[in-house]
C-alpha cells in the first residue's frame, strides 16, 4: 500500500525544482526535498505546516530553537521572520516533507461548524507529532494528483478536510485564531504587512498600533503575544534576513547591504547579523558559497 512518504518521494523527485521545492496543482500544497543538509534558509514563513516525512530540520524563531524530524509536524500559526536548515538529508534517504499554507477562509468556514475548543499556548511556532487523521488526509490530497481530472472535484474537499483535523488537534486553538476577522491575529497582520513592505523605513509605532486598531499598549502587548518579537525586533530581523539574501544571492558587500536595508552603522550591523546567523556577514556568507560549491 502506498504510504505518504512513497506518494512524496515520488512527487518531489519529478517535479522539484533547483531549490528541491515541487509545488502542486492544489494552492498553497508543495513538497520539499534535499540530498544534504542544506545552507540555514531565512525567511518570512506565513502560517503553515510542514509534514516531515524523512530526514531532520532545524527551525529558530526570535530565541527559540526547534527540532524536528520524521513523524513530526511543524506548525506556524503567524507570519513570522525564521532561519531553518535541513540538518539530516543523504542521496540515499533524502529530506522530504510536505507543506500545506493555511487558509484563513477556510478556517472561517470551519470555526463556524465547530465547537469552541480549549484554550492553549499561543506561540506562533510549535512542533508536535504528525495526528495520524492529518496524515491520512494528505494521502489522499497527494493520491489526487495522479488522477488530475479529480482534482477540481476533490480537491478543495480535502483541503477542507485537512484543516478540520489540524483544528481538532492539539494547537486546534491557536489555529482558530487566524479565521476570526477581527481577531487580535489578524489586526497584528495589518501592522505585519506594513513592516515587510517598509522595514528599511523608520516605522513609529503609533502608524503600526493605528494600522491595527490598537493603543499603544495594547499593540506592543499584542504584537509580543502572536509574533513572539517587539516591533523592532521584527523589522530588525526583516533587514537582516533581506541583507544575507543580498549578499548571498546578488553578490552585495557587507557594507552595502547593511545600508540599503536601513542601517546607518556597519559596526551595528555586524554585531547583530552575527547573533542572528552565528557569524558575522563576511564569514558566513563565505561558509555558505562553500558549502553551495561542495554540494555542486
């Protein structure tokens, strides 16, 4: 019988692309895979969550690290900045995971069928164990998509099914949030969108807390509660994660790059990079074309 991890393993190794990502026909559904342990990744991850199927990763959000391999989920239930790295991934038995975007419409329509659920940490990254009905359910979404023509009819079905069983699960709560319209989540997201837009900008805190609704207060207390970070950190974070990509991917000087993502000191710059990324800029973008040229 056909397991999720055969139906990914054969998706991904004929549809992924240079990065090891196969995107499906079904809308925010991709598959990841990697031969090796991959180069830390940053990135602003929307609310997700990540089925990993074979192999490890590594996943850190503002202070925190998270571990997880085969049999366990990751779940991002806010748009936050995360640096990960595939930690255990060989020819032989590669990395391979499953990613499915939550949809806040879809949870809407969900929350409005379903009974209130207990209340529980709100922290916006979690790892738990794969639920073995969210398992099931992504089964069947990867078995559709070797019968295209059911796709239209099913697809969005499963879908639907999928989130229901991440609802009834254990974070079941913190998912909720993201289909109440007016929730603090979705206000925090207001202020969110206008960070990642203009992070090279000074951005006063009483333009974000009026993009929200909030008062002052209220926002910094909010803003903490669904991102984990200040305002500040998120931006800071933000700038850092666009001057590796820079530097990495643009062939940008340390210096440069620091003062086109808003920087007016390079010393600054350097010192925070480097509790971020664990080097400082020159070093670690250097380890990281060695280790792209190695794996070439």
């Amino acid at each position: 019988m056909t397991t999720l991890l055969d139906a990914v393993r054969r998706f991904s190794k004929a549809h992924a692309n240079a990065q090891g990502i196969a995107a499906t026909p079904i809308p925010g559904l991709a598959t990841v895979r990697a031969t090796a342990p991959s180069d830390l990744i940053a990135d602003i991850s929307r609310p997700l969550v990540c089925l990993v199927l074979q192999g490890s990763k590594h996943v850190t959000q503002g202070n925190q690290g998270f571990a997880f391999s085969a049999g366990e989920s990751l779940l991002i239930t806010a748009d936050v900045p995360t640096v990960s790295q595939i930690t255990r991934a060989t020819p032989a038995a590669p990395y391979l995971s499953l990613v499915l975007e939550l949809d806040p419409a879809v949870i809407s329509g969900l929350v409005a069928e379903m009974s209130a659920g207990e209340e529980v940490d709100h922290a916006p990254v979690r790892i738990d164990p794969t639920d073995t009905e969210v398992a099931d359910a992504a089964l069947r979404l990867m078995r559709l998509l070797e019968r295209p023509a059911s796709l239209p009819v099913l697809g969005a079905q499963l879908v639907r099914e999928m989130h229901y069983w991440l609802l009834e699960g254990r974070h079941g709560s913190a998912i909720r949030r993201l289909g109440w319209p007016d929730s603090h989540v979705q206000r925090i997201a207001r202020a969110v969108a206008m960070l990642r837009t203009d992070f090279r900008q000074r951005m006063p805190v009483e333009r974000l807390a009026a993009a929200a609704g909030m008062s002052q207060a209220s926002f910094h207390q909010h803003f903490r509660a669904v991102t984990s970070l200040s305002p500040l950190q998120f931006q800071k974070q933000l700038r850092l994660i666009e001057a590796r990509r820079l530097m990495l991917w643009e062939g940008t000087s340390a210096s440069s790059a620091a003062f086109e993502v808003g920087y007016e000191s390079v010393p600054q710059f350097t010192r925070e990079y480097g509790r971020m990324f664990g080097a400082p800029p020159v070093r670690d973008i250097e380890a990281a074309r060695r280790k792209g040229s190695a794996a070439a």
